[in-house]
C-alpha cells in the first residue's frame, strides 16, 4: 500500500502533512515520534479510518473492504466489549467476518495467557489482560497485515515477551506489521525500517540496523530540544 502526498487535517488544523509512505506485504516498520507528532493519524489513515483532505492512498488490487479485511487492528482504545467474557469477544469479531468454528479462538486465547479466565467477564480484567485481548481481538480474522498502536504499553515482562513470540510467528509467516513504540531500541529489535514524526511530517528513515539507530536518535534527540528540522 502507498500513501502520496497525503494531507490530514482535524478540527481545521494540519495533522499530517505531504505524507508520502509505502508498506509491502510481510514488512515490518516502525513509527517513530514524540507525543502528538501524528503516529495514531498515520496509522488511522492507512487503515481508512480517517479521510485525509488531499493526496491518494493506493492499495494494490484490493478495495476498501477488501483492504480492511486483510488488516488486524490493535489501538490503544481497545474494541472489547466490557460486559462480555474474553471468549464472547473473540466470537462477537469472528461472527462479523463470518466465521464461526470456536477452536481456533481458543488457540488464540492460549497464546495471549488468557485461556484460564477465558469465561470471565472483561471488566474484571487488568489493564494488560484487556490489551492482551485486544491483540487476539486483532488476529481473529487472520489479517496479513497488522496495524499496532502501542500494543506493548501495560504489558509486564512476561507479556512482553508473549507479545514478541505471538509476532515472530506471525512474521515467519509473511505477516507484516506497523508498530507505534516510545521504547525506540525496541521497536528496532522488531523491526526492518523505520520512519520518524515530526510534526506530522516524515523527517527521516532508517534501515533497522546499530548505525540507522543512532542516525535516527541523533535526528529524534534533536527535534526534541526544540531545534527546528
Ligand atoms: N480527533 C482529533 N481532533 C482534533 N485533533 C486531533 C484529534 N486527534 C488527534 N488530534 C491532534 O493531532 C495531532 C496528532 O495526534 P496523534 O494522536 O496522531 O499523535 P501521536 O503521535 O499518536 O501521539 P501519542 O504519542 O501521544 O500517541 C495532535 O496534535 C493531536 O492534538
Ligand atoms: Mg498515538
């Protein structure tokens, strides 16, 4: 998929500026960018969630739907019911893509460590259970493409590290991911490019390697003093 030239504003105000960014299948990138810098929008918008008010985004083949379909969401506001049980969850998502066979869902819930409480209720779940449902949330429909927003934050180490295996697999297995982190070495850990925000602006990218990390941190650490690009 291909944004070109892509503009956002929200409320009348500029939030995505001369976007141009493109995403093969089975790649794994990482966005980068201080608090407000437009990571959530860039996500949004490639998910067609929101509109941009100019540029095109070009999906190879696919339509709207179709796109959206090969696409596993993970935000911080995280699309559970909090009425329903973890398992009831996953089925209410499965029934809209259409499928209805419990087995797989319940692989799923073994994956995130969340078989145990799978007939409990969400509200009574952590804060970490509710994100590790969001992310089997994500992977019900079998996406290709993963759209993660944070999805480390709330996890304790042993989470963490869950959320890593539950990843790596899915990546050997052609899946691609976005991945939104603030901890910069790890989302290099994860990933083969990134790209970093500035003010809704892409001002640098790098290959995820020791030398792309310190160019980038060098460049990040510098906008951050409140130099100018
Ligand atoms: N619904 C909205 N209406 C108006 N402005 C918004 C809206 N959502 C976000 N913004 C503005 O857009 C800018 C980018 O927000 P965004 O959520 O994309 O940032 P972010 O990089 O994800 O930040 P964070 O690291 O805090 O999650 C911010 O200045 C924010 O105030
Ligand atoms: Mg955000």
């Amino acid at each position: 998929m291909e944004l070109k030239d892509v503009h956002v504003l929200l409320n009348d105000q500029p939030v995505l500026r001369s976007i141009n960014f493109s995403w093969a299948k089975g790649k794994c990138i990482a966005i980068i960018g201080a608090n407000g810098a437009g990571k959530t929008t860039l996500l949004k918008v490639i998910s067609q969630l929101i509109k941009p008010a100019s540029g095109e985004i070009q999906i190879a083949g696919l339509n709207e739907k179709e796109w959206k379909r090969r696409l596993g969401l993970v935000f911080p506001a995280s699309f559970l019911y909090e009425d329903l049980t973890a398992l009831e969850n996953l089925v209410f998502y499965q029934k809209l893509y259409g499928q209805k066979n419990e087995g797989p869902l319940l692989g799923l819930l073994e994956e995130v460590n969340l078989l145990p409480v799978k007939d409990e209720p969400v509200h009574t779940f952590s804060k970490g259970m509710k994100q590790r449902l969001s992310i089997a949330r994500a992977l019900v429909h079998g996406p290709d493409y993963l759209i993660l927003d944070e999805p480390f934050d709330g996890l304790d180490l042993q989470s963490k590290k869950t959320l890593e295996y539950l990843l790596e697999k899915r990546r050997n297995h052609g899946v691609g991911y976005l991945l939104v982190s603030h901890d910069v070495r790890h989302a290099f850990e994860l990933c083969e490019k990134a790209v970093l925000l500035n003010s809704g602006r892409i001002v640098h990218e790098a290959p995820c390697t020791s030398e792309g990390y310190i160019d980038l941190m060098a460049r990040y650490s510098f906008l951050l003093n409140g130099e100018s690009a």
